[in-house]
C-alpha cells in the first residue's frame, strides 16, 4: 500500500543497488516505482532507454545532479561498496560506491545529508555498507508504513514534529534590591478617582471581531497619558503579538491568523476572531479569548480561569513597548447569558442564568503598579475572576 503525503516541488532521487539476483532487482523497481507515485523523481538503470552508452559516465552523472542518492542495502553491496569482494564481479556496483566514499570524503557534511542508506522488506542492517555508519548514522527501513514515511519525510523536507517559535524571556523581578517586592506582600489595589479610560474589542475593531461564545477580554490600561507609540513601531508588532500568542498557546501552531496594524492599532488574531492580542496607540495591552464550550454554552472553572489569566498578564507585560508606572486591568465576558459555573471536567455545572443582559464588564476603577502586576499575577487575576463572578451572581 502506498503511503499518501502532500508533496512540495520535485525531488530528484538516484537509487544506487546491486544486482544480487533478479528477484532483488524487482523488489528495487516495485520501490522506485512507489516513489515516483508519491511524487519523488526516483530513477534507476532498468528505465534508461536502450541506447549504448558508458554506464558509469550515466552513474556518475545521476549521482552528481540528484538530491539525493538512495543505496539499497544488499549482501552484495555491503560486500563490494566496502571492497570485501572479487574485484572481476559486480563491477556497476563497485563504481558507484567508490564514488560515494570519494564523494563523502571530499564533504562529509554535505553527502552525509545526501547518501541515504534504504533497508528494504527481507534485508538487514548488517547489510548497509560499512562506509555508511549504518549503527551511527540515520538509515531508512521501509518495510513498514511508517519507515516509508520518515523517508518521504526526509526527501521532502518535510519535518513530522516543527520546533515551535522562541518565547519571549520570563520576567523575573529582584527578591532583593531595586525593584524588589517584599515576600508575602499583598499587591495594592489605589483606587482612581475616575476610571481609566478602555476600548473593549468592540470599540478597538468597530465589531470587526464578533465571536459567536462566552468569550473573556482582559485590558491593561494606561493609568496616566504617555507618549503615543509610533506607526512604524504598530507595524513591526504585529507579527511579534502573533510569535507571542502562538508561544503562550493563546493560537495554536497551525491557526491562521490575520495579522495587521493601523494608526492606533496593532494586532494578532484568530481569522474568526474567538481569540487575539492587540495594543493600542495609547499604550492599551489587550487579550481576548473564548471560555470552553458545552453543548449548549460554556463553563467558567475560576481556577482554570484564573490561572489562564495569570499567564495572560505575564503576556502582556512582556509585550516590547514601554511600561508606565501604574496600569489598570479592565475584564469583561460577553455573551454571558448562558454561561455554567463549574469545573472544566465536571459534566453537571451549577447554571448561572443572564437573562436580561449578556455583557458583564469590570471597569478599570483599579490602579496597580507593574511591579506588583509581575510579581503577583496569580494573586491579581484570581480577584478580577471573584468580582466577575460576583457580577455574574448579582
């Protein structure tokens, strides 16, 4: 059976193999073939045409232009490619190897990515020549289905695992010093004398952004007016607010985002809207993100929420604009009409019924200072969580 794979743009690949008898011969072209039907140029000596010709010269040439060479492992090859054999015998064979062991000794680096040694169904590793670090160096067994794939997978470049972006540093303040916190230290809640000024999604996308479930949005701002940011440094936020939310699993690695900026606005976000990161001209750190959903509705699980908003908050302190002294943190959940208090895992949560409203918002009446923001996130979110909740409740 052939294994399926989406295929990029033609690979070339030569398959270097002695004739051990004529049963070994076919089981090479049945695996020639199978490459060429999943989309790799693979060539052998049985399809060139039937003009005389130096075959070396053709070996020499497919082995130079190919992108990679396959050596199939044989009793004979391991024989002749490690020159153990009659020297009048397998003369074809003897060639090519001697070539490959030139070719690796010339740059080991490059043809060592190049040369691939192929196991096929009935054959062992012992069988790889020597030259080829069949015990140190990758090899390819195909008789399996997934064999085959870690093959194509290297033919085509096409990694089964992708190491996933580079987050930002971890900010952690002094325990001694400037900037320290005192141990066991509540952070302070000043209350303003008016609330600070905050644009919901809403306001920030002129309801561009309209998810369809309960879905929590957490503002940091400004306490203070500061300096504008520019629209060149909104310009290069953008892809570093998606790097950031992928990193943070706020975007899943293979999410499409739509990615963007204005002149007051820079954010990442999920084509459908559900979740994103955005900051505002002003200075404005926004997140957004969708509560887990039930069959009908969605569960609010303070722990799980409060944790997830901890991590947010770390997010958005790290975002590389400049810090004020003081920030304000708004939260709000919309389409709150049917959401469940309980746990994540708990089938059966308690109902929180909305019935006349279906937005709860949580001004920002709060000042915090960023030290205490960083060092007592979890502290900070699991009280924005019981207000919401005791918004909810009321």
């Amino acid at each position: 059976m052939l294994y399926r794979f989406p295929v990029g743009s033609t690979v070339a690949v030569f398959i270097s193999y002695a004739h051990d008898d004529e049963q070994h011969r076919a089981a090479v072209r049945e695996f020639a073939a199978s490459l060429r039907a999943q989309g790799i140029d693979a060539d052998i000596d049985s399809w060139a045409d039937t003009d005389r010709r130096d075959w070396q010269a053709w070996a020499t040439e497919h082995i130079l232009s190919a992108d990679f060479v396959l050596v199939v492992a044989s009793k004979v090859y391991r024989e002749m490619g490690d020159g153990l054999g009659p020297a009048d015998r397998h003369r074809g064979v003897q060639a090519e190897a001697a070539l490959l062991r030139d070719l690796l000794s010339d740059d080991r680096g490059k043809w060592t990515k190049k040369i691939l040694p192929v196991i096929l169904p009935g054959h062992r590793i012992d069988e790889i020549p020597l030259f080829l670090q069949p015990n140190n160096v990758d090899r390819y067994d195909v008789s399996s289905p997934a064999g085959m794939e870690y093959l194509l997978r290297t033919l085509t470049r096409q990694p089964e695992h992708v190491r996933p972006p580079l987050g930002p540093p971890v900010v952690l303040p002094p325990r001694s010093g400037p900037g320290a916190v005192p141990v066991g230290r509540s952070p302070q809640w000043r209350r303003l004398a008016r609330p600070a000024t905050v644009l919901w999604v809403p306001d920030l996308f002129a309801n561009r952004y309209r998810p369809q479930r309960a879905t929590v949005e957490l503002h940091l701002a400004p306490v203070e007016d500061g300096d504008r940011l520019r629209i060149r440094r909104l310009q290069q936020l953008a892809d570093d607010l998606a790097g950031r939310g992928r990193a943070q699993g706020l975007f899943t690695h293979a999410q499409a985002l739509d990615t963007g900026f204005s002149d007051e606005l820079a954010w990442a976000c999920s084509r459908e809207g559900e979740a994103g990161l955005a900051v505002h001209r002003d200075g404005q750190r926004s997140c957004w993100f969708g509560l887990p959903a039930r069959s009908i509705g969605s569960v609010l699980d303070e722990n799980d929420l409060t944790g997830r908003l901890a991590k947010i908050l770390g997010l958005l302190l790290r975002v590389d604009v400049p810090l004020p002294r003081d920030l304000a943190p708004a939260l709000g959940l919309d389409h709150a009409m049917f959401v469940y208090l309980g746990r994540v895992d708990d089938p059966q949560p308690s109902s929180i019924g909305l019935h006349r409203r279906d937005r709860v918002r949580l001004d920002p009446e709060d000042a915090l200072t960023v030290a205490d923001l960083r060092s007592s996130a979890h502290d900070i979110a699991d009280e924005l969580v019981a207000r919401l909740v005791h918004r909810l409740r009321s």
